[in-house]
C-alpha cells in the first residue's frame, strides 16, 4: 500500500457527497428486499460509434453509488451490469471508422450482424465492444457485459415480449402523443427483423397474434429511414426476430433485468419517464434515475461518438493520471463540465488541491468524508506534499526549452525541496512532469511562434534581464514586486508590463504568477530567455 494509505473499510452515512446521497436514496428503495436478492446497477452502451469519456462516465458513476451503497450495506450482494443495445440497426455510418462507404448498404442492419469495418473482429459490435473493455480496464471497476442480441436470441426477453404482445394497445396509446404526427401512423412497440433483407423495420406492423407469440408486417421502411424490400407475412418476436422500440426496450431490459439504479444523460429524462409508465404496464417497478449533465467539446457541443469529438483515454492517459479522470467524472454531475485536451491541466490542479486536503484530513473518517475515496485505486499516490501545480510545470516545459526528465526535475527540485521528501509526493510529481513534456510536444512546440518585440519592448526586456542577473537569490515576491516597478517605469498602468513578458517568455497572452513561474525557471533561464527574444528583432 502507498505511503499514507489508509483502508477504507467503513463510510459516514452522513457524507453530503452525491454518491452517498444516492446510496442512501436505494437503501430506502431495497429496505424490504429479501437478503439474498441483489441490488441492480444499470448503464448502457450502444455500439454503433467509439466509446468516449462520456461513455466512461455512463460506467463510473453508477459503480461509485455501487461503491456507497456497498459501505452503508456491506452484506448485501450488488451488480453493475453494462447493457450492450448491438440488436439496435445503424441509424447512420459513424464518420470515424474505416471503410464509410461500404457501412452505407449495412444502414437499418443491427449492429451484431454488421461485418467489421476494422477487419479484426465477427462484427462491428464486436470491435466496438472490444474497444470498450480497454476503454474500461484502466479505470478499475467491476461490471457484467450483458448483449442485447444474446438476451433476445437466448430468450431473456421472452417473458417482457409476451406482455409487450398482450398489452400492445396501452403502450401504444402511452408512447403516440409524444411522437411527432408524421411519426404517429403504424407506430408499433416491436420491430420485427427482416428474413429476407435482415434490417429493422419500423411502423410497419399490421397485426399482433399474442396467443402465437407472432406479428404480421410488411418490410417498407427501415429503422434507420432506408426503404425495405417489400417482404410482407407473419413472423415470430422471440429468439431475436424482433426488438423492442427503443423507449419500450429501456422497459424491457428493466423488467428483465430488474434493474434497481440507472444513471442517464439529461437529454434522456423524458425518455426515462416514458419507459417507466411503459414499465408499469408490463409489471414493473421503475428503477431510481440520476439524470446528469453532458460534456461538451470546445464548441460547446455535446461529445458524440458516431462524430468522436473529445478526449480518448488513451490521450488523458498521455497527458494527465487517470485518478484526474476518475476525479473529474465524479464533480457535481447536475453541472456541464467541458471536456477537451486544453481543459487537462485545470482539471489536473482541481485534484492535485483535493489531494492536498484528502492528505492533511486530521482523522480517517475525516478522509472517508473526502470524493477521493472512490477515486483512489491501490497504488495512487495518497498525498501530495507540495505547493507546485501543473500549470507550473506546464509552463516550466517551454520556458527552458528541454525535455529531458533528469534536468526538468532539478527545476522541480530546486523550487520546492518538499516534492522529493515523500515517495507518493515524488511519484505524482514526476508522472506529472512526463504529462506536461507529452502535453509540450504534442501540441506546444508544433505551433509555437517566438515574439519578436519592438525597440521599445528589447530596452524593457534588457531592463528586466540586467536585474534578474543581479538578483538570482530574490524570493517570488520580491521578483514580482519588481516587475510591477519595471510597469510603472514604462507604462501608465504597471500591469500593462505582463502580457509583453509572457509573450516573450511563454509564447503566451497570458499566465502564471511571474514572480513564482520565474523563481521555479531560475531567474538566470528567464534572463537568458529575454536575451534570446531580444536579438530576434
């Protein structure tokens, strides 16, 4: 166990952190339970695009309630059960994958039966689901993979189908006003699969025959709007020749599954509503729902992943631990958050400072009261015992123009002595410094554009660089009083004087504190920084 572990073995009910509130929230659900019934945490996966952080967070955050519930109800058995929809037709071809072209004719086909663009797996859910288990394996968590096509082929679904057959006409009458007109007409709660052309079809069933467990229909139109191939006769629902609707197959997998716990993306509230009257229909009991709020990418835009905006693990892996990951999907999920590259490091400082207060807690069941409980896997750092942060190094990187580990550290080393005295502080330090050179040269260094100043800017900046010369021993305080001095020598307003040295300097408009960035670079690599800035002219 790290330096400063401590075992989490019991948690304070009364934490105001929302994975508890929710646990506590279930324990009122499941108080009648029978003992050996167990709990049931649900997310969802659709295969039909690159799983995403967004997909991550549809997994995490019900394995962290998991994670509560399991500490107020220690002898009580739970799942999580990660529900795979690959009986789903392809709505559209994803625009990053391979082979786009030949996706097109396979529009309406569920996505099992799809051959894999990717040339490396039975089908293209089968990629997509292999891709999610890597997606998955670095954060650390426990979870069931349950496929849509199995359950419907197997017959798991078999019982649902049944009362979906019987009670038709009532989930019709739930679902049809809250379609658009046009959508209205023929709209059924089952899509039969075609025998002849193998797509979805929907809105195109003719009769329901619930004493032989059949429909009848006319293949016309597609799930996913491609017309049909004109086959018309009467076909059985069970053993995966037919699928739910997708707000009465949400229901499906409730009442099959008997799913307790399902968070959902804001945008699905309406949806979960739906399902949970549909639910009651076939004989259910709505699961508790935790609607959250969506990523959004540098244009404010809704991560997606049939279009891939956002960050992949394998690039936060490259640029920040994965504890800042687990971290950040856990902050208040009732609030966008975007999630882009350039938003690493502030995500980063957000939980190096709650590592500084997880590790200062002066009691354990002060620690338990911390969100870090449910971030920190077994070799995490526990502790961070120093004041440097990851913009610092951030900015550090470019500023002495060097990527070799040995010489950054001395930097690290020589700015606060504190990062090499624990062997967690020292772990964390370093892998942070590998996530800021990755951070540098992936994207720095290909587009960075040295200033040139003016002769006006070369006399301030020679100015500056004679008395950081003369004073290499000055404190971040005194190195900051005295460019304040220098902005009141040269301009009207002494604060006028910084973005001119972080140009020069970090190729930036602006950045960090200059006195504290200056002590961490050394005022002697600052002064060789404006020398060099100054002869460009």
């Amino acid at each position: 166990m790290p330096t400063g572990a401590q075992p989490l073995d019991t948690l304070p009910t009364s934490s105001d952190a929302w994975p508890h509130e929710e646990a506590r929230r279930l324990q009122e659900r499941i108080r009648d339970y029978p003992l050996k019934r167990p709990v049931i945490f649900e997310s969802g996966f659709g295969p039909s695009g690159l799983p995403h952080l967004g997909t991550m967070c549809e997994v995490l955050r019900p394995a962290y309630v998991r994670k509560a519930f399991a500490m107020i109800e220690p002898v009580r058995a739970s799942r999580l059960i990660v529900f795979i929809d690959d009986m789903d037709g392809l709505r559209k071809v994803p625009e990053n994958v391979p082979r786009r072209e030949e996706l097109g004719q396979f529009l309406g086909v569920p996505v099992s039966r799809i051959p894999d663009p990717f040339g490396c797996c039975a089908s293209f859910a089968d990629h997509m689901i292999g891709l999610l288990r890597e997606f998955l394996a670095p954060v650390d968590v426990e979870y069931a993979l349950r496929r849509s096509a199995e359950m419907y082929r197997d017959g798991e679904f078999d019982e649902g189908l049944k009362r979906i057959l019987a009670r038709h006409a009532e989930i019709v009458a739930i679902v049809t006003p809250t379609l658009r007109e046009e959508n209205r007409a023929g709209w059924s709660p089952l899509m039969p699969l075609c025998p002849r052309c193998g797509k979805m079809i929907e809105r195109t069933v003719t009769a329901y025959h619930p004493d032989r467990g059949t429909i009848g229909f006319t293949c016309q139109r597609s799930a996913a709007g491609t017309a049909g191939c004109g086959w018309s006769g009467e076909q059985t629902v069970f053993g995966g020749h037919a699928k739910a609707q997708w707000k009465v197959d949400w229901a499906l997998r409730w009442f099959t599954l008997a799913v307790d716990y399902e968070l959902y993306g804001k945008d699905l509230t309406d949806s979960a509503r739906l399902s949970a009257q549909i639910l009651r229909v076939l004989g259910g009991h709505a699961p508790l729902g935790f609607p959250f709020e969506m990523f959004l990418d540098d244009e404010g835009h809704k991560v997606s992943k049939s279009i891939g905006r956002g960050v992949t693990v394998e690039q936060w892996e490259r640029y920040a631990p994965i504890e800042v990951l687990k971290f950040f999907l856990l902050t208040n999920p009732r609030r966008a958050r975007k999630l882009f590259l350039a938003t690493i490091p502030q995500y980063v400082d957000e939980y190096l400072d709650a590592l500084r207060e997880y590790a200062a807690a002066p009691t354990q069941e002060a620690r338990n009261n911390s969100p870090l409980v449910f971030v920190l896997q077994g070799q995490s750092p526990r502790r961070f015992d120093s004041q440097l942060t990851f913009a610092m190094m951030m900015n550090l990187v470019p500023a002495v123009g060097a990527l070799e580990r040995d010489y950054l550290w001395e930097y690290l080393k020589r700015y606060d002595p504190a990062v090499e005295n624990d062997p967690d502080t020292k772990a964390l330090a370093l892998t942070l410094m590998q996530s800021a050179q990755n951070f540098y040269q992936d994207f720095i260094e290909p587009t960075k554009k040295p200033y040139i100043p003016n002769a006006a800017e070369r006399a301030q900046l020679a100015a500056v660089a004679e008395w950081l010369r003369s004073n290499t021993a000055a404190s971040a305080e005194e190195i900051e009083k005295k460019i304040y001095d220098f902005g009141r020598q040269y301009y009207d307003k002494p604060g006028k004087i910084f973005p001119m040295l972080y140009r020069t300097i970090l190729a930036q408009e602006r950045g960090p504190r200059l006195g504290a960035f200056i002590r961490l670079a050394t005022p002697v690599q600052v002064a060789q920084l404006l020398d060099t800035a100054m002869l460009r002219a």
